[in-house]
C-alpha cells in the first residue's frame, strides 16, 4: 500500500500527483494552462480555484481552520493572566 498522499492537479484535473510534488507540478501545468484564471488560495498556495468558488473553499479549508485556530489561540494566551497573588 502506497504510504504518500495524493491530490489533483487544479489545472488538469486527470493530473494525480503526490502532495509533496504538487508546488512544482502546478508551476509546469500553470505555464500550459489555457482554461479561466484560478485564484489562488491565501492560505495554501496550492489550493486554486475559480474566484467565485473562493468563499466556499475557505468555509471548509483545513489550512485556512488552522490558521484561525491558531490566532484564536495566540488571543486567549495573550488575555490570559496571572492567578492574583496572596
């Protein structure tokens, strides 16, 4: 069984590359591509889609969750205080 995980090409979708490859793999494909232009997600540069699918993709992006989860995180830590001294 294969231990690497894969993804499809945004700009073929008959493209199936392993994840770790995907960065290059979109550069080469990009350069052929004659289709609409995809715009790219701010969290992972590897998610590109339609401009209008772009608010549906960050509802359920795990990249753009972690990112929230992390600055929710770093707020509560920063309001955090010190149990009062006795």
């Amino acid at each position: 069984m294969d231990e690497f995980q894969y993804g499809t090409c945004p700009y073929d979708k008959s493209h199936r590359i392993v994840l770790f490859r995907m960065p290059g793999h979109i550069i080469k494909c990009m350069r052929n591509y004659k289709g609409p232009p995809l715009a790219i997600c701010k969290y992972n540069a590897t998610h590109r889609l339609p401009e209008e699918q772009m608010d549906e993709h960050l509802a359920e992006c795990v990249d753009f969750l972690k990112f929230n989860e992390r600055k929710i995180m770093k707020i509560a830590l920063k309001a955090r205080q010190c149990p009062p001294s006795t």
